[in-house]
C-alpha cells in the first residue's frame, strides 16, 4: 500500500501547536490523554509506523529496540539526554535517533539557578513554616542561609547547560571552577578554573553543581568518598540524572549537616523517590522540571519535528546522535 505521509508515534501529549503540526506532517498517532505507555502498548502503536516521537519515561533499552517493528527507521526523543535509549543497541539495527540540544539550556539553568538559591536560601523550611501558620515574627536570627557571593561554584561538566548555569552564578558574585573529561577553550571558559581531576573540584566547591550525562562511568559519580570531600557546609545541586548520586550517601550528609543543603530537581528511580528526602527540611526538591516553561517544551516538540521531517524528506536530522 502506498503511504502519502509517513506514520509517527507520539508517546505523549505535547504542547497543541506541536501537536497540530505534527498532525499537519504526518499521520501522527497522538496520546492526547497523556497516559503513560508501557512497552508492550507502545510496541503495538509502532506496529505499523516509520518513527516514534519518544520522552524520557519511554525505556528503549536493547531488547526493546530489537523488538521494534522493522519499518520503525528513527526515534526522535523529546529531552537532551538520552540515558533511556541504548544507542548501541539502536546503530546496531540502523536506528536513527535524535535528541534536543540547546533548546533547553536557559531554562534548565535557570532552574539550577532556583535549586542553588532555594538550598543557601532554605527555602524548604520557610515554604513549609508560613504554609503551616508557624510564622510567629520577623527575627534578626531566624532561618539565616548563607550568602552566595564570594563563594566558589564547582560545576561537574562545562556543557550547554553548565555554561549557563556559570552566566547566572557569576552575576550572583560567584567563582566558577569545572570538571570534565577535558579542558575547554578559553572562549567557552570565559575565566573559570579548570580542575584536571574530580578530587581537586570536590576539594573548593562551597557549591557543587552537575550537569554530567548519565553513563555507566557516572553512576553514583557523588558518593560517600566525594561527598566527604567537599567543605564542610557545602550545597550539592542536581539538575543532570538522579543516578549520579548515591541516594544513602546525600541523605546521610544532610542529616549530619556534613552537607549544609542539596537542591534536586533529578532522582534515581523517578517518580518514586528515597522516601527520606521529604523529610529532610535542607533538601529543596523539584520534580524534574528543568525545562518546564511553555516556551521550552514548546521548542523541544518543534526541535523533534525539525527532526523526523528531514529524515523523512531525505536530509541529514540536524540533532542526529546515532
Ligand atoms: C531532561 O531531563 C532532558 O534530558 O531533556
């Protein structure tokens, strides 16, 4: 049978205008309800598709991919990351899988911004004192933070997201230091500190940020060992991958006050979460939304469109990373 258009799988629903261009493209199967698919029903709709338009809560790991229905030739993932998707797995079938770069980068640095603000700022114990009608009056000495400038910001990678992140800290009046797998041009420094090894980051870091991808070799990457490593008193953001950090380890460090806060908007095993996060009142806590404003989510389902359109018209997807 000949197709005029080709057929695409949106795993979730998505902003209207990308879902109504995606109608205009292709014949889109849209999940306007927005329930979660599980692989089985999601390998259904493939059935008889050319592409899936994926997100993060959709696991394509090796044997889902080779489960695939052979006429699937590319997968577009609505996140930078792509932790879920073993790209091996999909170059070994062929599988042409893109992703969205830079759309997201201000506003997940803003959100890093939030976390490092609302851990120094302890925004967890104000929120919940005046919600629960415990404001009894202004003190000079009640929820003191600590202040940001002067401080020295360890970013742990100095990619899209960490450059951008450094933009709003320094105007916080902080000193930007990175780790990563290798130095970067002076241009994209812009006068931060490079550390040729994790350990001598750790050992400066009032304030350590991640924007690492999550990878076999990063896994617990900030563990008891790194944690004892840091100042004392010092604040650990996360807006990478919940499974950068080992989950007992921070736990145990903000307990002790061994950690001064941890602003998270990342966790390993979302959207579950170990249970004693929301107990601790030095632990700000996002639900992963670095790139949750409507201008972002809005240009990531255009970024994944930009992408299925050109393979499927025979070009080169621009975000192509396998
Ligand atoms: C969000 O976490 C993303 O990878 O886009």
């Amino acid at each position: 049978m000949l197709r005029s258009r080709p057929r695409i799988v949106v795993s979730r629903h998505l902003p209207d205008d990308v879902e109504a261009r995606a109608l205009r493209l292709f014949d889109s199967h849209l999940n306007t309800g927005d329930q979660r698919l599980d692989s089985a029903t999601l390998h259904q709709l493939a059935g008889t598709a050319d592409g899936l338009l994926v997100c993060l809560t959709d696991r394509l790991d090796a044997e889902a991919i080779k489960a695939l229905p052979p006429g699937v030739r590319i997968v577009a993932t609505f996140s930078v990351g792509y932790d879920h998707i073993d790209l091996g797995a999909a170059r070994a079938r062929g599988l042409v899988v893109t992703n969205t770069p830079d759309v997201l980068t201000e506003a997940t640095a803003d959100i890093a911004l939030l976390l490092m603000l609302g851990a120094a700022r302890r925004a967890t114990e104000a929120q919940t004192m005046l919600r629960e009608g415990r404001w009894g009056a202004w003190t000079p000495t009640g929820l003191l933070g600590t202040h940001l400038g002067g401080k020295r910001l360890g970013l742990v990678g100095l990619g899209r997201i960490g450059r951008a992140f450094a933009h709003r800290a320094r105007a916080c009046g902080m000193e930007i230091h990175y780790h990563g797998p290798r130095r970067q041009p002076a241009t994209l420094e812009e006068g931060a500190v490079f550390h040729p090894s994790l350990e001598s980051l750790l050992g400066i870091s009032d304030v350590l940020s991640l924007h690492a991808p999550s990878t076999p070799e990063t896994r617990n990457l900030i563990d008891a060992a790194a944690l004892a490593a840091l100042p004392a008193g010092a604040i650990l953001v996360n807006t990478a991958r919940g499974d950068l950090v080992d989950d007992e380890a921070v736990i145990a460090a903000l307990t002790s006050g061994r950690l001064r806060a941890a602003g998270l908007d990342v966790f390993r095993g979302e959207p579950q979460l170990h249970p004693a996060y929301v107990s601790l009142p030095n632990a700000f806590l996002l639900p992963h939304m670095g790139s949750a404003t409507e201008e972002t989510r809005a240009a990531m389902g255009h970024r994944c469109l930009d992408n299925l359109e050109a393979f499927f018209a025979g070009r080169e997807p621009a975000d192509r990373i396998a």
